[in-house]
C-alpha cells in the first residue's frame, strides 16, 4: 500500500504533466482612450474583430484590426479628430502610449502577448514608422528563456513609459540582478537594448 505522502507526490505529479503551461484569463477588449503627457493629443482605440488571427482562436472569423483615431487640442480646449487608421493588432494592444507630438506606441497584442507586432510606433499622423516581431528584438535562445503561458510570452516585467523628455519609450524587460531594459527612439524607431551585467552596457539590434 502506498503512503500519503507517495499518493500526494504521483497526484502532484501528474497535475504537473497534464498542465505544462499556465492558463490565461482575459478581460473582453474595450474601447481605451490615453492622453499624452501634456493633454495636447489623445488616441482611442476600438477593438478589431480579427479573432482568427490570434493564437487560441483557429477557426473564429477574421475581419478588421483594431482602429485608432488621433485627437488633438484645438485653440478652443476642445479636440480635433484629425485621422483614424487600422492597426497592426487583430483584435487590440495590450497597452498603449502617446507622446507629446502625438506619437503612439502599442505594445502586446490582446490574448497573444509576446506574438505578432509586439511593438510598433506609428506618427500623429497615423502613419505606421516601425514594428517588431519578438525575433526582431531577441534571438530564439532567449525568447525560449521567457515565461510561456497557453497563449502568450510573458517577454517583459518591468516598468513601461514614455521619458519625460518625450524622446524615448522605455520598458523593463528582465528584472534584477540581470536587470534589462529596451528603449525605443521615437525619432526614427531604432530599438537600443542594455544589460545591467558585468557592468552596463547597451546595443541595438
């Protein structure tokens, strides 16, 4: 006869096969406004219809992406609807964020972090300046080092935001002590990566 502690181990056990990776638990996309820094623009962005498109979801319908409109301040206080684009993401961003010109910056896509345009920076104009896919950024190796969940790649932990100069969107990607960060210059869309390890020190991919 087995013991207890026997049949609590092979019980454990077999949960552990049987569920590899971690189950998600998604909230519905909604509509999601953010505001620049300095109130002068604003994006809304409403969610696509694109379910087929994302991992998890073989068979559903594809339609239209997510669609961003571009708002700006007007002399009046009010605001300018002054273009409205399709995204790259099927059904939504996970985060999003608008600079002081009015650039925005998505991150994530709704249901599939760390797959498809995991990054893009588009200008006020709505024109698309540069996206990455997660092999854009990362060689396989460490992709396969990140946390993998049932639908997503858990590629990033740390903080997430535009600097105050306006200049740079910035995340933390690995936390300490090898601590990581990725900036993107919204000049011109290059994406610099630095480590914290043996001292820090920056590239771009």
């Amino acid at each position: 006869m087995l013991s207890r502690s026997a049949v609590l181990a092979a019980v454990v056990c077999g949960f552990l096969i049987s569920a590899p990776l971690r189950a998600d638990d998604w909230p519905g996309a909604q509509v999601r406004e953010v505001f620049s820094r300095d109130r002068q623009y604003f994006v809304r962005i409403t969610p696509g219809e694109s379910w087929g498109e994302t991992w998890g979801f073989a068979g559903a319908k594809k339609g239209k992406h997510a669609r961003a409109d571009f708002f700006r301040q007007q002399s009046d206080k009010g605001y300018r609807l002054e273009q409205t684009i399709d995204l790259l993401n099927p059904v939504a961003p996970v985060d999003f964020f608008v600079s002081n010109r009015g650039d925005l910056v998505t991150l994530d896509n709704w249901h599939n972090r760390g797959y498809g345009a995991v990054l893009a920076l588009y200008r006020a104009d709505g024109k698309l300046l540069k996206n990455y896919k997660l092999a854009d950024l990362f060689p396989k190796k460490e992709i396969d080092s990140f946390p993998h969940s049932e639908s997503s790649i858990m590629w990033h932990t740390g903080a997430t935001y535009i600097d105050d100069a306006q200049g740079i969107f910035y995340m933390g990607y690995r936390e300490a002590p090898d601590y990581r960060d990725l900036m993107l210059e919204l000049a011109n869309g290059s994406v610099r990566l630095c480590a914290s390890l043996p001292k820090y020190h920056c590239w771009h991919r």
